[in-house]
C-alpha cells in the first residue's frame, strides 16, 4: 500500500505554495514535484506519456469492474483528503479563483463524479434472439485541461475515464501546470495503492502545442476530450478523431416579475461569485424587468454587492478588457489574463476604489451593447440590463448568449415565460431559480463535472460519454420466454 500524504505533509506543502505566491511566474513553477516528492506519471515527451498511459490501458482492462470500482474510491478519498492543498495551489499558481471555493470544487467532484455505475449494459430479447449492448473503453484517452478549473477536471475526467476502463494522456493549460500535475500524481498514487497499475493517467513537465498535436494524432489516442476555449476545441474537433468539445459559455440570466426578488438577487450574487466567475456556468449578465430592477439591485448590495456609474464602467472596461490583433489582423476586445477570475475588491482598486473584502461582486447598469454584456469576462463583474417585456428579455438574452447553447438561468414563478426561454435559448443546462452551480449539482439534484460538452452534444459528460458501444448478437438462442 502507498501511502498517504499527512497532515503535516499538507501543512509544509501549503506553507510552501503560499510562500510562491506572486512570487514566481507559472511558467517557472516545478511541476514534476513537491516538497522533494516526486510526483507520478509525469514526462518530458509525450509519446513517453502516451506509451506509459497505453500500459496502464492494458492493466486496467484485464481488472474486474469491481476492482476498477476499488480505485476510484481511493481517488475520492485522497480528493477529499488533499483538497485544501490543491485549492491553495490551484490559485497560488493561477492567480484565479478563491480558496474555500476551489476546495468545495474539489469536494463536489470527489463525492458526485460518477463511478462505474454509469457503465450500464443493455440487453434486447425477441423472436430472434439474444443482442447484448455494453460500454466499452475506447483505449487511450487524450484529454486538454484549462487554468480555471485544473486540478477539479484532472480529477474529474480521471473518474469518468477510469470507470470507463480507459487509460488517460492529459495536455494540461500551460498556466496551471503544477496544480493538474499534482491531481495526476494523486490519481497514482490512489491507483496503485487500490492494487492497479502504477500509472494510469499521465501528463507532461512542459505542456505545449507542439505536444498537444503529438496526442491528437497519434494512433493509440483513440478519443480526444478537449475542456477549455473556443481555439483549442476547434483544433481538437479537427482533428479526424473522435472528440468531445467543452466550449466557452455566456450566461444570461432573467429576472422577470414575479420572482422572489429576495431570492434572485442572493442566488445571482453567490452563483457569479462563486470561485470569482471562473465557472463557465456562472450567471455572466442579468436582464431584469424594468419594474423590479430597483428592487433586485438593492438586495444584491445586501448581499456583497458593490455598485458602480456608467463612467465608472467605463474605466473599469478599459483595463479589464485589451486589444488583440489575430492573425488575419482583426483586432479584437480580449479579457486581460491578469484580471481573470481576480477578487472584486482588487479589480475595484485598478480604478481607484477601496472597498473591504466583504465586497465580491461589482454590479452596474449597463445597455445590451456593452462589452460586459458581450464578453465572456470570467471576473465577478455583472452588467445588468432593464427589459420592458419577457420577449425582449428572451431577445437579448438569447443574443447575449451567442449560441453557445452553454448554460443560462431564469428567476420567474411563471411557467410560461420559464419554458418560453428554455425553449428560445437551446442550452444544455438550463436553471431555475437557484445558483448556477446548482447546475452541476452543487445545491442541486444529478451528478456533476467540470466537462460540459455542448459542441459535440454529450452535454453533461460523465463515464458513460468515455465509452463506446459494442454489440454481441446471439441468434435464434437464449430467449426463455
């Protein structure tokens, strides 16, 4: 049995992680391991990576699904051992997010992440016969990984990936090297401790994109899992292969009159600042009912809100927001990384504003033109639009959303205007008068993940989505009624 890491060990890595902190640029960060522990299944080149992921591939498929079963219980295990440490680390390198956000991220993915139970087989039986349907592994997945939510995806997929029976090559986000590599240790050294191989999953020292195309084309990465922005998911579905893309998102969220306005406007606040906006779940703009738009922003200042003016605004938009010229020389308004899932309090001082700690989420009033509303900020900045009528509501919620079909949220007792909208903006995950973590089933029924694959359509990836389907047909036999 491998050991655990203790509590003093957890405590001494911590300290050292907080140390780094604005200290050491990402790029500069360690990421084959801690503390003088070497960290498991880490490589320098990536065919190394994929040829050690496919022998891990091949001893797991000759395991039991019950011993399968066994190793993802320790992952949870260890999950919830080690989340503090990951969540000090996650925004130590990243700079993003909050803490005791990315520690409860990291709790959610141990304890509702499904297992081997979302494997299920299916039989048909009839005048004909006996045809057996079963979930089978693809072999080796390869899988990029983003910087907002880098070690809860490593962890995520590794679950689903492993209960499907496959082996796992992770391309982690350049900028949250360390954290993803040290949920690959972690997956590891839960493996090998529940009798499986030494590695399974596997990643690399210096991820780029020379090495995320070696893994997209090479011949034993038999499915590409991409979870991350609209460049690198393209790149994955042109790939030739069979791909799950989890894209960008812009979630609209309506507030019409007859919401339980005390209600709404604590739900948006907590779902928009949850882990600084990071998630791309998370409600982006409010289109509220010109009748109660007073009310819900005074109950969001009641709640963590702070309010700033149009000119404020203005300011604001100018540094959290750059110019980006492509390559085809269109330039662009981009977020700037270094505002990027930042507290609200520190993106207020960029301004000129000092306000507490207490303060998470700036609120403004803005029309539907304003790069807040359009832009996908991932900052707990939330612009809000006064609509006369739930059609124009859905209108501009709808174009606000781009055709994502990602995710949007609606507070309404109103069943008509709830199915109206749900129906106009075609997302995958649609919620109604709660957070929108509630969506991934923090504060809500269903299971979670951190890949939601509305490009390809697997929506609410899991296990299952990891596996393809094999037929097994016996003829004119074994049917007993």
């Amino acid at each position: 049995m491998a050991a655990t890491i203790s509590e003093a060990e957890i405590r001494q890595v911590v300290s050292q992680v907080l140390n780094r902190i604005q200290t050491t640029p990402a790029t500069s960060w360690d990421s084959t391991q801690y503390g003088g522990r070497k960290l498991i299944g880490i490589y320098e080149d990536m065919n190394e990576a994929i040829k050690a992921a496919e022998t891990g591939y091949r001893a797991i498929r000759s395991m039991s699904v019950e011993e399968r079963e066994r190793i993802i219980t320790e992952i949870r295990k260890r999950t919830r051992e080690e989340a503090p440490i990951m969540a000090e680390l996650g925004v130590a390198e990243t700079g993003m997010g909050r803490v005791d956000h990315k520690r409860a991220k990291h709790l959610l993915v141990a304890d509702k992440t499904p297992g081997t139970e979302d494997v299920v087989s299916a039989a048909k039986t009839g005048d004909n016969g006996l045809t057996l349907v079963e979930m089978a592994p693809f072999g080796v997945v390869g899988a990029i990984t983003p910087s907002t939510n880098p070690s809860e995806t490593v962890i995520c997929n590794s679950i689903g990936m492993i209960a499907a029976g496959n082996g796992v090559v992770f391309n982690p986000h350049p900028n949250a090297i360390a954290s993803s590599n040290y949920a690959v240790d972690l997956v590891n050294r839960a493996c090998k401790a529940a009798g499986g191989p030494d590695v399974l999953v596997c990643s690399m020292k210096k991820p780029t994109m020379e090495s995320a195309a070696i893994m997209q084309s090479h011949p034993s990465v038999r499915l590409l899992v991409c979870t991350g922005g609209p460049g690198v998911v393209r790149a994955v579905l042109s790939s030739g292969k069979k791909a799950i893309g989890a894209g960008a998102g812009n979630p609209p969220v309506i507030v019409d009159d007859t919401a339980d306005i005390a209600k709404a406007g604590k739900d948006i606040i907590d779902g928009c600042t949850f882990d600084n906006n990071l998630p791309c779940i998370a409600e982006k703009e409010v289109f509220a009912f010109r009748n109660i738009a007073d009310e819900l922003i005074s109950v969001m200042l009641r709640n963590g809100a702070y309010q700033i003016n149009a000119n404020q605004a203005k300011q604001l938009a100018d540094v959290v927001l750059v110019s980006k010229t492509d390559k085809n020389g269109k330039t662009k308004m981009t977020v700037s990384r270094d505002c990027v899932g930042r507290d609200a309090d520190v993106l207020l001082s960029k301004i000129g504003i000092n306000v507490s700690k207490d303060i998470r989420c700036i609120i403004c009033e803005t029309d539907f033109d304003h790069p807040f509303v359009q832009e996908e900020l991932m900052m707990p900045i939330l612009p809000i639009v006064r609509v006369d009528s739930i059609d124009q509501a859905i209108e501009l919620a709808c174009k606000a959303e781009h055709g994502n079909r990602h995710t949007a949220h609606m507070h309404s007792k109103n069943i008509d205007h709830l199915s109206r909208f749900a129906k106009a903006v075609e997302t995958t995950i649609f919620v109604k008068n709660a957070p929108s973590y509630a969506g991934i089933g923090f504060g809500g029924e269903g299971h979670t993940t951190f890949t939601i694959a509305g490009p390809t359509g697997e929506g609410i990836t899991s296990a299952r989505s990891f596996t393809r389907q094999r037929r097994c047909v016996m003829a004119d036999s074994f049917r007993i009624i």
